[in-house]
C-alpha cells in the first residue's frame, strides 16, 4: 500500500511538469541560451586580460617563446623594471600627470555639462537639436586632423610639455559626449520638480546642486567615469604635446617598445598597472554606473 501512495504522489509532479505550456518551454530555453551566450561573450573578453596578465608574470624569453609558454615559472621582474628596479625610469610622475589631466579634465566638463544639458532638456532653449547636433558635429573631426594646428597654437604660446593643455584638450574633446549624455538623463526629470524649487526662491546654482544633481546622480556618475576613462587612455595628443615634464601614463608605456626590440612581459606588466585605477574607478562607482546606462531603458 506504501508503494501504491508513493507512486499516486509522484504521479501528479510528473503531469505538471509535462503540463508546462509550449510558450513557457520555449522562454525557459531562450533564456538559458541567452545566459549561455553572455557567458561565452563574457569569456571572450576576459580573456585577453587574462593572458595580459599572465604574461606580465612571465621571463621575457618565456613571454617571447613560440608557442607560448604557458605552464612557464612565474616572476615579478617586469613590475621591478616598471617602477624603476635597476635603475630605470620612476613611472610615478608619468602616473600622476594622468591622473591629474583625467579628474581636472573631468570636472571641468561636468561643471560646464551639467548647466548646458539642463538648458538643452529642462529649460530648453530655441533650436535646442540644432544646438545638440553642433555638438555631436564636432565628434566628426579624426584627431589627427586637428593635431598640428594644436601643436602649432601650443608651440607659439609655449604651452608644449604643459600638463594644463592636456587638461583643455580633454576637456573640449570630452565635453560633447557629457552634453550628450546629461541631456539624456535630465530630460527623464519631472520639470514640476523644478518649478517647485524656483516658486521657493532657489536659484539655478542651487537648483542644479541641490535639485537636480542628487536625482541624476547615476547619470552623472556614468558619465563622469566615462570622461575619465577616455582621458586616462587618450595618447596621441599626449605622445605628440609633451615631452618629460607632462608625460602621461600611456606615453610612458610606449618606452618598454625600442629599437632592440619588444619587451612583451615589461609592456604587460606595465599596461596591468596603468589599467587598475580605471578598473578600480569602476568598480568602485559599478552601482550608480549600472544605474545610469539604464536611465531611461524603461520607461
């Protein structure tokens, strides 16, 4: 009688699960594959950082061997070479410009963004996608066009080896973008908001700091972070403006590639320890980055 009971309870979970609808089976295996794919496109971009990492761990002859050597024993020489171990260059000033140029950059187009997108969303102004497309126009420029009359203008005004024109240059170069993506975020502002803060007598100054910042703050935090990292990485400008004095990260990089060769494990090395403070400004801010690539997604 126990097997009987037994098997009459069994009985049912084996028709409900033959019950599930064909539409339900069918999301079920679209969702799997979806996670699938998004592993294996996970994968594929995780690796190359892997193996940048990898080989920075590896002997120059082991990280220039061909085939790879894989399985080779690990060592710590092309960070010593790096930060200056035997009596190479400190990499530390070079880090510092970049670090200057990048959160001097980036709060100048913040202060200049946040005012311009809130004219071009909220407050808009006449013709304001005429006004949006001129921004957007002057992305359309390739760098290089622009590099000599920068070099010029910077040669006769003694600007050259200057860590404030780097600061300029990424500043104009970058602000486009954060208009672009501000006037996004702040068009997604309830304007009654607003209205509300001016019938109290706040001023624009404060309506932008005290109203409107802490609503877009994802969305300035996306931006901010994208701004930084596009002037951490920028190094044509960098390569051709500065010489010793100004010299950023990128820049510095490009002295581990000589005439005698290509010191593999040493650029890997290198290009891992340029890489953490962008990866670090990411993890740090990935909430209210998520946050603010989704703004607007739902509506």
């Amino acid at each position: 009688m126990t097997t009987t009971v037994t098997a009459a309870a069994r009985e049912p979970a084996r028709t409900g699960r033959a019950a599930l609808p064909p539409a339900l089976r069918r999301a079920r295996r679209r969702s799997a594959g979806l996670g699938l794919l998004a592993w294996l496109v996970g994968i594929v971009f995780f690796l190359p950082v892997a193996w940048m990492v990898l080989t920075s761990l590896h002997a120059e002859t082991d990280a220039a061997a061909n085939p790879p050597a894989v399985a080779a024993s690990l060592t710590l020489d092309g960070y010593r070479t790096f930060f200056g171990s035997g009596g190479g260059p400190s990499p530390w000033p070079a880090l510092l410009n970049s670090l200057m140029a990048s959160v001097f950059s980036t709060v100048l187009v913040l202060a200049l963004a946040l005012p311009a997108a809130y004219a071009l969303s909220i407050r808009r102004v006449k013709r304001w996608t005429d006004v949006l497309f001129f921004f957007l126009s002057t992305k359309m420029l390739p760098v290089v066009a622009g590099l000599l009359p920068v070099y010029l203008f910077a040669k006769n005004t003694g600007l050259l080896d200057n860590i404030w024109l780097l600061v300029l240059l990424y500043t104009s170069m970058n602000l486009p973008i954060a208009v672009w993506m501000l006037q996004s975020f702040l068009a997604d502002i309830p304007v009654s908001i607003v209205e509300a803060a001016q019938i109290d007598g706040a001023r624009l100054t404060t309506v932008l700091t005290r109203v409107i910042a802490p609503i877009a703050g994802p969305g300035i935090a996306a931006t901010s972070l994208i701004c930084f990292i596009f002037s951490w990485n920028e190094m044509l400008f960098a390569r051709v403006l500065t010489g010793v004095t100004a010299e950023t990260a990128p820049v510095f990089l490009t002295r581990f590639i000589t005439s005698q060769g290509l010191f593999l494990a040493q650029v890997c090395a290198a290009s891992v320890v340029i890489s953490l403070p962008v990866l670090a400004a990411g993890f740090a801010a990935q909430d209210k980055l998520v946050q603010g690539l989704s703004l607007g997604a739902v509506k």
